[in-house]
C-alpha cells in the first residue's frame, strides 16, 4: 500500500475485528493462521490489513493486498466470507 494514499491512515490490523471473530467461532482467532488463496502467503488473522468502519470489515493479505476475509454484521447475524483464504488452520487443544 502506498503510504501517500489517503485509505492508508484508515488501515488497522486483523485484531480490530478480534471481538467479532471471537464471538463468531468461539475463540481468539488473532493467532489462526490462514493461506492467501491469492499469492499463497501465510499469515496470523492478526496481521491481515483491516479496513472498519464502513457496512462491514475487510481485512486484506499484507503480502498482496488482496482481500482474504469480508465480516458484515446484520440484524439477523453476522456473515464471514472466507474466500480468500485457503485455509485457517485452527490447532488441537
């Protein structure tokens, strides 16, 4: 992302949407690791770029800027797609 560009002072990371993940599936999702389905880079959902604020949360690959999870809470529930992401690999406890 280019540091001149106005959308860059708005940019949080993954730990923004932290509360509305962990109510979603039940546990702190920050340190689940996930594949961009884009480029293949691994990271933390913590470290994912988050964009909030608007209708709903973006949160996008540090490595490609591609989008990896969209979160839009409605009165009737809160819908995650999760399409841009290979995989979230949650661990056994």
């Amino acid at each position: 992302m280019d540091p001149d560009d106005p959308a860059a002072e708005r940019m949080l990371d993954g730990n923004a949407v932290a509360g509305t993940l962990g109510a979603v599936f039940g546990a702190d999702v920050t340190l689940v690791p996930g594949r961009c389905a884009h480029c293949g880079a691994v990271n933390m959902v913590g470290a994912l770029r988050a964009w909030v604020g608007g209708p709903g949360s973006v949160l996008r690959c540090p490595a490609c800027d591609s989008v990896v999870i969209r979160i839009v809470t409605t009165p009737r529930g809160t819908l995650v797609d999760v399409r841009g992401a290979a995989y979230l690999r949650f661990e056994q406890r």
